[in-house]
C-alpha cells in the first residue's frame, strides 16, 4: 500500500532507471542490475555502454567474484554535465551552477526589484548566468538543464507564474523562454516547493516532511515520500491564507482582501506593522528579527507570538498529515528559538499525542542555500528522469 | 516528480509485476509484457506460465497480429481465488466474500456491540465468515486473504489496535490472530482508511482524495496518487480532535479531555446533543438526520451548522492539500443536501480561489457498501502485491 517515490515503475530496464539504479547505489554492476530488473543481460549490457558512451556512466575498479571473473563496477558520472540553478526572489536572485549531484561550482547573487517585471530581471538573470558559467569555466553548450524558483505560484507543466501576488508583471509569462540559449529543459517552481527539495537533499532524507517559509508571505512545501506533493491544481502547501481566529478579537484585513489570513496575522510583514505599532524604530521585517536575536524583549514576544499563531495552523497540519518533520525556513524563521518556542507551544497543546510524539520542528539548517540546491535537484531529476534520458540517448545516437 | 502509486518499481518483471500489469490492462500478451518491461522472453514465458498454473492469469482467445502468429491473449482471473472482506462498526458488523477483483459474492450484517471486546466480538465475525462462506459455496482453504476495517486508530504493520477512544479492551490485540483458520495475510486498518479505498474502488478514481467520515466521531482517510497515505505514525487523517473555535464563544469539552475539538462540536454525538437541547424528541443522532432529510427545520439547521464547521476545517485542508474530490460518509452525511450546504458555504468562503475552482464536495454513493468493497481491495491488494505473489508460487512449486 506504499506509495513508491520511485519514478522508473513501468520499465525498469530503460535506461533512465537503470541510471537511477547506479545513482541511488541500488546496483553497481551490469550483474547487479541484470538481477534487480530480471531484464536480459544483453538488453542491459546494450543499455549500459550508451549510458557510458553518454558519459553518464563510468566503469572503475573490480567489485568482488562470487565465483568467475570479477565484475566491472559502475558509477555515476557527476561531471556528465552541469545545471543551472536560479533562486529568485522578491529583491534578491542567486544563481549557481552545479555538477550533476547539485554540488555547487561557482554561484553569484545580485540585488534585484522583482517588480520590475520579467523582461529586465530575466535579463539581469541570464546577465548572472554568462558570468558563473565563465567562472567554473564553463558554457552554455555544458548546460543540461535549468531550474528556477520564483516567489509566486507556478503553472509546474508550462513554467508560467499564476497571478503571483507579488510578482507585478509576471502572470503567464513562459520563464522558461528566457532560457533559449541552453539546449536543455527549463524547470520552474514556486519558491516553497524548491526549499523543500533542497532541505531534503541537504538532509538527505526521503520521508514526509512540512517545509514552512515565514518570510513576507508563509506557504509550505509537501514532500511525501521523498517527492514534491502539489495536488490537483499544483496549489497544494498554499496555507498562508488558512484562517486564523486574531487572539484579541481584532479583524486584520490581509492582501488577499480576505479578514485574518494566517499570513496577515503571523507573516513578516505582520512582524513589523505589529513591532512598529509597539513602538519599535524598525524600518523592516529583518530589523525587526535581528532585535529579537539581540534580546529585545518586545522583539521577542513579538516573534513568539507569531510562533504561536503559526502553531494553531500546523497543529491542525500534524493532525491531518502526521508529518515525521517540520522545518522552518525563510526570514522570520532566523529568528530561530522564539520563533520555534512559538510553534512548539500551540502544536504541543494541541495535536494528537501519537502524531506529535515524534514530530521534530527545526529551523533550517540551510537557509540561504536550500533554494539553489533545490532548484538544482529539481533540473537534475528532471533532466536524468526516464524519458530524457533516452531522448538525449536517441539524440545522441542519431548525431553519430 | 510525480509519485507513482504503483508498488512494482524495482522488478518490473517479477511475477507480481507481470500479473499487474496484466490485471491494470497495461499488457495483454506475452509480447506486450515483454515490451512493457524490457525483460526476457523466456524469463517473461516462465513466469506467466506459472501464473497460469497457479489460477492467476488465464489464455483466452487470439490478438490481433502484427505480422506473424497472432498472439495469445492474456487476461487476470478474477475467480482464482476470494477473500474475506469484515466492516466492523461500533454496533454492527458486516461480513463479505468477494473474488479477486472485489466483486461481493456473498455478504451478511449483524448486530454486535465493540465494547464487548475482542473476544465475543471476533468469535461472532468468525461465526459470520463461515456462514458467508457456506452461503457461496466456498470453504476456509479457498480464501486467499483477510481485510478488516475497524472503528479506530490500528497499527497497520501489526493489525493491533492503538489505543482506539470507543473500542474499549481492544488496545494492542493482534486482530489477525482471530483468523487463524485461513492460510492467507490478514490487513487490519481503521475503518476511514478503509472507506476511503473503496470509494476509490468504487470511483475507479486515483487522484487526489480526502474521504470525510462524520458519525459518532470524525475522520479523514487520505488517498494521495490513488494509494491510502498514512503519514509517519500511521495517524494521518485525524481531524476529530483539531481546533474550532465556537462561534458562540462556548467551549466544548471533548472526549479526548481537550476543549473544542471538531467533532466535540460537530460531530454525530454533538449533533444529537444539540438536538436534545433545542427541544427535539430525539434518542439517536440517526433520528436527528431522518428528520433533518424530512424537512425538520430545527433539525435541517443543526446539520447545516454542522457542515458549516466541519466546513471550516476543510478549507483550511483544502488550502493545504489542494484535493481533486471531498467525499462525505458516515451516519452524518445521510443527511446529505443540508450537510453539504454548509460545508460548501465555509469552504467556498475561506479556500482559496484556484484550489476551491474544480473542487468536488460530494456524499457517498455507496456509504454501506464502501467499508466492505475497501476491506476486499486492501486484503487484494495485499495478497497480489509483489513479494506475496512470488512466495504463494514459491509455496505452490514446493507442495508439487
């Protein structure tokens, strides 16, 4: 009854899975593979030197006989190629390249105002692109794929933002087009879901998990056994809009144009609005957490609070989802302690014993780099997954 | 990205595999079940001829030829063997023998009370097998496996319950060992799990689904990508016990000794106690919802309260989930039409637009039918899955 996160079911000796095989250290020589697909061992010998004449794969060493001539081990070849990764955000881009593990070779960030719509952002983006390709000593022609996180809601399959928010300029326009110099798949998600791959491959874990951004909006990246969970319209994780009843009574009127959103009560923008009306001489969200960080005592309480409020969410969320993780990211969750004494309160006080038992809450331990790991991961699954790869196989093969 | 709710990933040609494919119509010959998994022919011929042997696949008629000898065709036998399906219910239970493909043979319902324990209870369910066995003319040795949905929280590897709130003395009993007399698995989960499978079953559906059960208590079985998900301690789903404010300001003390909990306010306890209070004559919550669907508009407005909170927390997972279907079940959503206005009215208002736009809130269309058509699809389920087949055929070789 479990849900495999496993993308090669269907034909387990193609060549992507076979290379998913190799990657994820299931098997490690033709022999190996030959007994994990029940596939024929020419089929499998034939699929493994393209996969090596591709240079995804390479042979080193001798594995150990069990009788008979020791078998050729293969590895994955990281070095087959390198993605780009973008995290966008709403005054900042960072973009990296990575080798195709998402280890990072060279990364750049540069100040931006994402309301200055696509044009000149993806201009300054491919501007980026050019110089740390140039810095790892690489091209455009290096390039496999792309990924690209974006502050807003994505339409997953076409790579056009969906009415974000706060993204002006931005609704349906094809990301993916700005990306024409390189020959490889362009991949674009929302900000959230991308942190949440990047946490699982910093943390290396394939389990369900809660990523929460608390920055100026909160919304929450799904991974259920290992993979991004989206729902039927991709709107899945998009809780900064859940309800909350105001302690005081108070009705907060949120962007949306709905009373009381749980990110016009708790959101960064909500920190500072409250800590201004508190007294505080902030000017932003981050003033606001580096006094908490600091001691100050209206800080503190402030941030903890909003802990308390994002708390009554995610305690309905451990109820439903029974989740083995939650991690906090974005800039409010730097905050770290307050911000986690907050969250552990209400969901200790108010989800199920069983469920919250064994229920770990961290902040990230990556906050800065999940996005861009993410959205490496992101272009390399997508680039190794089954059909690309034998298309690039086939490619490969035809320009012979 | 997808998750594949298919539990054959990593040898696709097992004989798990092969007869998976075939009974999902993927493949209808030898020849498509070698193109489908890229292995052998002789490994391929070996492996559904021994599914033959053992009843599973049966030969029938001639392919279409694409040049050369017309294939044979293939096709799953549904009657090769039958398992036992078991509803069991706070004070009923419902006992069904269905073949392989979940179709009910033979069913009976009788009158039991939980809180007479496992013993008396299991003993009735046993009594109730055999009769239904009889009345289909089967006997012990032809049922190949056992399912069972109970009325609580179960741990699933084991079949023992976890501490179930309304089955008193079932903590921690091994279900499974009540059916010793049949060689086959036994399958213990909790009875929304259940019912939540069999609307699948019933809907042939395997999207995105929450499966809503209001009777005495309040539940949610979660089908993510067609499969039961169950989250980290198998406790996913419990929305009985999350937060609802009162809208008048009351404070509701549950069951489970916390104050508003759902189903404390929403739930059919609440409902009948509500009634109570209004001044109905009323001694079940069953008389509350027959006269709710007779136009009582006391009544009628007690159940539209209802669905009004129960909306509340739905939105809020619908915000969270993005679920392409809502089925209501249990004693509750007879009710129906005035159940569903106000949990539509509460979800409409406070989802957000692009998750609410194509949602489906519906009631069952087969509310009795769903816990015994679940049981027969999670004990299928499990008796055909990889590692069952392949050892039933081991065993089937061995005794020749």
């Amino acid at each position: 009854m479990a849900c495999h996160h496993d993308r090669v079911a269907h034909s387990s000796a193609s060549a992507g899975a076979l290379l998913h095989h190799v990657r994820t250290g299931r098997a490690r020589s033709r022999a190996e593979l030959v007994a994990l697909t029940g596939a024929a061992r020419n089929t499998v010998s034939a699929r493994v030197d393209q996969l090596i004449a591709a240079g995804l794969l390479e042979e080193g060493g001798r594995g150990w006989s069990t009788g008979g001539r020791p078998p050729t081990l293969l590895r994955f070849n990281s070095a087959a190629g390198c993605v780009l990764a973008v995290d966008l955000g709403v005054t900042s881009v960072d973009v990296a390249v990575t080798d195709l593990s998402a280890q990072v070779l060279a990364t750049i960030g540069h100040p931006i105002d994402i309301a200055d719509g696509p044009g000149p952002v993806l201009a300054e983006v491919d501007r980026l692109a050019q110089e740390v390709l140039a810095e790892a000593g690489l091209t455009p022609a290096d390039v496999c794929a792309v990924g690209v996180g974006v502050p807003g809601p994505v339409e997953f399959s076409t790579g056009r933002p969906s009415h974000p928010p706060i993204m002006p300029g931005w609704h349906d326009f094809p990301i993916p087009s700005a990306f024409g110099r390189y020959d490889g798949p362009v991949f674009v998600d929302n900000d959230v879901n991308v942190m949440a791959l990047g946490e699982m491959g910093v943390a290396g874990s394939v389990q369900d998990v809660l990523v929460v951004k608390v920055g100026t909006g909160i919304g929450c990246g799904i991974i259920v056994d290992g993979d991004v969970y989206r729902g039927a319209q991709g709107s899945a994780g998009d809780i900064g809009h859940i309800h909350v009843p105001c302690a005081d009574g108070r009705e907060v009127v949120c962007r949306c144009g709905q009373v009381n959103c749980l990110e016009a009560i708790a959101g960064g923008g909500a920190l500072l609005r409250d800590a201004r009306a508190a007294g505080l001489p902030v000017a932003t969200t981050r003033e606001v957490v580096e006094r908490a960080a600091q001691g100050d005592g209206v800080a503190l309480e402030l941030v903890r609070h909003a802990g308390r409020t994002i708390g009554t969410v995610l305690a309905a969320l451990v109820n439903f989802f029974n989740p083995h993780r939650i991690v906090m990211t974005g800039g409010v969750a730097r905050a770290g302690v307050p911000l986690l004494a907050g969250i552990r309160e209400s969901v200790y006080a108010r989800s199920m014993p069983l469920a919250a038992r064994a229920l770990e809450i961290t902040v990230s331990d990556a906050p800065d780099l999940s996005g861009r790991v993410g959205a490496a991961l992101m272009a390399i699954e997508g680039y190794l997954d089954d059909d690309s790869v034998s298309e690039a196989l086939t490619r490969a093969t035809l320009a012979r």
